[in-house]
C-alpha cells in the first residue's frame, strides 16, 4: 500500500502511526507511486491532486484526492489509464494539456522511457517512446533508461532518469527543447548513492523520486534497491553536481524503509518558491529562511516493510526498482 506521513515545520518529533492512503486491491501490490500533481485546470475540487501508480500487472492506474490529507479515491474503480506503464511522471504543460514520462512494461520494452498525452489528465494516448539521444546526439535504441523524473525551467525540459540496465546503475541528465526529444548533459553519471554517507554497502541501483528547486538550490529524493535498500536525500546547485544531504525514514519507531518519496506541492504547483521539509536521520531539519510557524507538508512513500526474503537482513538482490 501507499502510506502518507505527515511533517511539521515546527516540530522535531519522530513520525510513527503512519497509514496506507491507498490500499492494495485487485490491480495486485501498489508500487511505484508517480509525482504528485496539483490540477490546476481540473473543475471538479474533489479531484485537484492526482497520482499515479503501479500495480504487480505492469498497468497503471489513478488516484485523485481533494486535499493531500485525503481521503484518496481509486479512479474509475482502479481500472488501467494506461496499459503496460510503469513509474510514471506528469506535468501540466502551458497549453493546460497534459504529459506522462513513464516506463514502457510491454515484454521486451522495460529499457525505454514512453510519453503519453492528455487533454483532460483521465484519459491518455500512448505515443511510443521518446527520443533519447547521447551526449553526442546519437539516439539510445533501447534507451537503457528507467524512472523519469521531469521537470521544466523557462522554455527547458530537465529530466533525471535511473541508467538501467547498465552498469553502474547510476542516474543520468537529459534536457530537451519539447518534452519528447532528449539530449543527454554529459556522457556520464550526475549522481549516485555511494555519495551518501550512510551508504556503507552496494547501493544497486539508484533511482530518482522527486525533485524541487527553493532559491537556487536543489532537493531530489531518492532510493536504492541493492544490498542496502533505502532512501536519500541530496542537494545541488547546478543539476549536475550533488551533495549528500542524508537517508530519509518515513517512520522513526519501525525503521518503515520507503521505496519512493514523493514532495506534496502546493497550490501554485511553483517549484521555485515551494518549501521543503524533509526527515534526514531520524530528526526533522529545516532552512529557518524558508519556514513559517506551522507549516505543514507531506510526503508520499511506498510500504516496503513487505520486503522480498532476505533483504531485512541486508542480502537482497539489484535491479530497477
């Protein structure tokens, strides 16, 4: 299931009681939950934030909620929004329509990264793949890229992404002038957790989550899926460049080990102004210059204390997560 923790501003205490927000169902296991979208242009209030997930089908589906509070709505009964999709991320474009960077799951496809569009955010038509050039502006075919994470400064698209199946299994930056055609920064890796300092085993893979960007600097969640599952946070000041800035706990009593976090955005959707508040170590930390007395945000994790045999001791396998 999905469970939501709440964080306060102003507070220093561990998080605890936290509890699933969307429930596992006939789609199989939820897993790989996508950002999560403020709807500027949906009417209906009940339906202003939305998500997207994966099921054990390779299927994804939607959940909407009128506050990130909850209560979250399955939509359409968990019915598929989009067959053979996976870990997907959505952006509202500047013409109000809509698009997905996801995983292509159709047998054979896993290594590429596919766009689909909508006009309404409901209903979607899948594109096919993306192009995903090299350095040198060589298209990839396969892309050997999972785990978009996509983003937009003036008229450029970022995207960071999981380089899997390769070795390593770091995380890459592309950039692109349409949200379709992507180039990547350099050749090789902008980040990898054998940065972090809590990283005292083989972190596998690792995989972007979710990035905001507050004066200047920064702040892309993460999680790993080798030896030492676990998740991250680092900072940057260029896109390219990152800082080790802690592991992150969804709860501080069971040591809940989240797959994917997720930043809750407020109503402007502005990741240029949006504070962050985040769990490092076990102890909340926060930039004094950003936060005002009872600010309120949260975060969106997968249950992970349903880990596959052995990896509660440390001796799991890798791969994309």
């Amino acid at each position: 299931s999905l469970v939501q923790t709440a964080l306060s501003g102003m507070s220093s205490a561990g998080l605890g009681n936290s509890s699933p927000i969307i429930e596992e169902g006939g789609e199989g296991a939820t897993r790989e939950p996508s950002n999560i979208l403020y709807d500027t242009v949906e009417t209906d209030a009940s339906r202003r934030y939305k998500l997207w997930y994966g099921g054990t089908d390779n299927h994804l589906r939607m959940a909407h909620a009128a506050t990130p509070s909850g209560p979250w709505t399955k939509y359409n009964s968990a019915a598929s929004v989009a067959n053979d999709t996976e870990d997907a991320f959505v952006l509202i474009l500047a013409d109000n329509s809509y698009l997905m960077l996801a995983e292509d799951r159709a047998s054979g496809a896993q290594q590429n990264i596919k766009y689909l569009t909508s006009s309404d955010g409901l209903s979607w038509t899948d594109n096919g793949a993306i192009t995903l050039r090299d350095s040198g502006g060589t298209p990839k075919s396969p892309h050997n890229a999972q785990s978009p994470t996509i983003w937009v400064e003036g008229s450029t698209f970022y995207m960071l992404y999981e380089n899997y199946p390769n070795t390593p299994n770091d995380v890459r930056l592309a950039s692109s002038s349409d949200g379709l055609d992507w180039t990547d920064v350099q050749s090789g890796s902008v980040f990898d957790a054998t940065i972090a300092n809590w990283m005292n085993e083989d972190p596998g893979t690792t995989v972007p989550d979710d990035i905001r960007k507050l004066f200047g600097t920064y702040y892309l969640t993460y999680h790993t899926a080798g030896d030492n599952r676990g998740s991250g946070f680092a900072t940057s000041t260029d896109r390219i460049n990152w800082t080790d800035a802690g592991e992150l706990h969804c709860d501080d009593v069971t040591r809940l080990i989240p797959q994917s976090i997720q930043f809750v955005p407020d109503e402007t959707n502005d990741i240029t102004v949006e504070p962050v508040a985040v769990i490092m170590n076990g102890q909340e930390t926060q930039d004094p210059d950003t936060f005002t007395t009872g600010l309120v945000y949260k975060l969106i994790c997968k249950d992970s204390q349903t880990l596959p045999s052995g990896w509660a001791s440390g001796t799991g396998g890798t791969g994309g997560a």
